[in-house]
C-alpha cells in the first residue's frame, strides 16, 4: 500500500474559497489523502473571507499567513517568505493551487524552489493582457506548476504554445461550476430577495446585477464615473443591486460619485446570498472573471466590461458578450439583452460539478509519494 498522499492546499483572496471548497470536500471522501489547508491571508474581512467558510463547509486552515494587503511586491513577497517554513513543516507531496491571484504565484514558486510539485487549478487562461496583475499571475503559475488543470479547450492550446508538456495538461472542467452546482438548490433559500425587495406579491421582478473590481475600471475616477453613469441609465429602467468590493468603495468614498436611486450599493455579500442573486437576475453586468463563468453556468445574459477576456468559453458557447467600457455600447447591449434579443448559450464540456473528482482522482493515481 502506497503512503498516505499528502496534499497542501492554499486559499488567499475570496474568488479562491469556491474553487477549493469542492476540492477540499472530494479530498476528504478519500481516506488515502491527508489534506492540509493555508489560508495566506490576502483576504482577511469577515464578507470577504470568513462567511464563505461558514457558508460552503470549507474547513479551518491550519494555518493563517495573515499577509493583509499591500502593493503587489509587498503582498506577493510576504506570502513567498511566510509559506517557506510552512512547506518544510509539512512536507507535503504536492501542492494545489486556483486561480490568478497573488497568493497563487507566490505559493508556486516557493513549493517549486523546494521541489514541491504544483498542482495549478484554472491553468491556461490567458486574456493577453499584461496590464493586468492576474495574467502575469497565470503565466508565471503555469510556466512552473507540474499539474495543469483546465477548464476549457483554449487553455490546452495556450499551454502547449507556452511549452508545456503534453502529459501535464488535464481537461478536467471548472471547479468552481462544481460549487455552484452543489450550492444552488441551497442558495435558493436566501432571504436577499426579500431584504432587497426584489420581490412581490408573484415572484421576483426584474433587476440586474453589477459588479466591479478591476483596478482598470475603479482606480481612476474619469473611467469609475463613465461607468456608472452608463449604469445609471440601465437602473433608470429596472433595479440594479451592486455589491461593492472594498476596492471600489475607496475610490467611490475619494471620487464622491453621485449615482441613480434605483442604481442600488450595498456592501460585499456571502456567497449563497450572491448566487441567488445571480440566478434570478434578468442581467449581469460585470469586470469579474469567475462571474462570467457563473452566468454562463446559470444562463443568465452576461455583459463583461472589459476589453478582453481570459475565458472565451464564456463567449462562444456562453452567454457572456464583451462590450468593453464605452457607456453607450453597455447601455445599447443591456438593452438589447434585456428585450430579449440577446445572446443564448449554452453549458461548456465538462462544466458538469465532477471537476474536483476528477482533480483528485488524478492527483491520487500519479502524484508520487515523497
Ligand atoms: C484580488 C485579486 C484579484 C481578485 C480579487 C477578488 C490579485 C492581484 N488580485 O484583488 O485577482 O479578482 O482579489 O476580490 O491577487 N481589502 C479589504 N479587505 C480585505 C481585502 C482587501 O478591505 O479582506 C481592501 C484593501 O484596501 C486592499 C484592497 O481591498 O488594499 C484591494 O485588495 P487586494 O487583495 O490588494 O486586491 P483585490 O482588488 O481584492
């Protein structure tokens, strides 16, 4: 009988937590794995951490960096520093880590300067731009991770285009579609309707959902300001609920932008919460990554206010549209999708709540014990 596989698992900023909720749950069905999870800290308020704990079941880490925010040097070098004494405590066979975040590739490099084998949840996207902090994230991640796990075809090309090895690329799905799944039936029970009063005396009505975080979209006034009179007029037809990252809500506080009373701000809200929302909006408008995932998961017309995106997917086969930042493309698009003449999509392969199985099916047949 082989060893125990000893598998190290790391969360730091909030889009994390729903990644690894589904794997940790598939780790501990096995007997044969001893899972271990760090949280780094990159992620400390309570609605931004703590309740997605609560809410999905995901253990306690063992251990906390407590690395806070910073500039992305600062925050990066004080997870490297402080998760380096934490691999050699604990030794273990492999080490998982989701997503693009600084937490990520900080992680990486220090359990492969150990010669830990990384196991990269999410490799393979690529939005190739490298103005934004995630893709420097991603391709340094993927340039080091002995494990890549994607979660569409695209990714395999890029991958491969970057060098790497055929046989370290596994098409296992989206770990994240796998929480939604499991949590769906779950989150239709929250309250927020109510407490929003989205609904009536029938049912729910019509409101979309916002959300906005990209330092390219709140950290300048000018671009904050466009964009939320472009919401403005789409709230001036139906509710717009827009829970604010902490992100955006500084720079709100510093600009003082004046928005429409239907244009609805309240603060970040926990996961069963947001995805209920999600589920019962007639529209999306967002910069986030995962959201456009979560929508083409769901259904739900999407509208990404960007100009590009790492998950074309979401495009050709979702129902996510690109529109960019010009206020009267995203007011054009909301309209059109609003009336109905919209994009229809449909669920990509493997989009199916079994990615975490997969993963760790995986990582138990060949990852070898140290
Ligand atoms: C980070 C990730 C981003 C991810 C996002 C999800 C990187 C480079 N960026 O961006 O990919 O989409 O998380 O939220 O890793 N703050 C709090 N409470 C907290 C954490 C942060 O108030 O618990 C505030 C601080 O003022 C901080 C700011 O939010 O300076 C930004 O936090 P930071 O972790 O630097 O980046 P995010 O914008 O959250």
């Amino acid at each position: 009988m082989p060893n125990d596989l000893k598998i190290l698992s790391i969360v730091g900023a909030r889009p994390n937590l729903p990644k690894i909720a589904p794997l940790l749950r598939e780790m501990r069905r096995h007997p044969g794995i001893d899972p271990i999870l760090v949280h780094t800290g990159q992620h400390y308020d309570e609605k931004l951490s703590d309740i997605f704990f609560r809410q999905m079941g995901i253990p306690a880490p063992h251990v906390n960096l407590e690395v806070g925010s910073g500039s992305h040097a600062a925050q990066t070098a004080e997870v490297l520093k402080r998760i380096e004494p934490v691999l050699i405590e604990h030794q273990p066979d492999v080490v998982v880590v989701v997503g693009d975040v600084n937490s990520t590739i900080a992680v990486a490099l220090a359990a492969s300067k150990l010669g830990i084998p990384v196991a990269h949840v999410e490799a393979g996207l690529r939005s190739f731009d490298r103005s934004m902090p995630e893709e420097i994230n991603r391709v340094l991640t993927d340039a080091i991770a002995e494990y890549l796990f994607v979660t569409e075809e695209d990714a395999i090309e890029h991958l491969l285009k970057e060098g790497r090895p055929r046989e370290s690329i596994h098409f296992v799905g989206n770990v994240m579609i796998d929480s939604l799944r499991y949590f769906l039936p779950i989150a239709q029970k929250s309250a927020i309707g109510d407490e929003l009063r989205l609904k009536n005396g029938v049912g729910w009505k019509r409101f979309a959902v916002l959300t906005l975080h990209r330092p390219s979209n709140v950290d300048f006034t000018e671009k904050l300001s466009d964009l939320l009179n472009a919401i403005d007029q789409i709230a001036a037809e139906l509710p717009v609920i827009f829970p604010v990252h902490p992100r955006t809500q500084n720079h709100l506080k510093q600009a003082g932008i004046r928005h429409h009373p239907d244009l609805c701000l309240i603060p970040p809200i926990g996961y069963l919460d947001f995805l209920c929302l999600l589920s019962k909006s007639s529209i999306v408008l967002t910069d986030s990554g995962g959201i456009q995932e979560e929508t083409t998961a769901l259904g739900v017309p999407c509208l990404t206010l960007r100009e590009n995106t790492e998950r074309p997917v979401t495009i050709s086969q979702g129902t996510n549209l690109l529109v960019g930042t010009d206020p009267s493309k995203i007011v054009a698009a909301a309209r059109a999708a609003l009336s109905g003449t919209g994009k229809a999509g449909r669920i990509p392969p493997l989009w199916d709540g079994q990615s975490a199985e997969r993963i760790v099916e995986i990582l138990l047949r060949t990852v070898p014990r140290r």
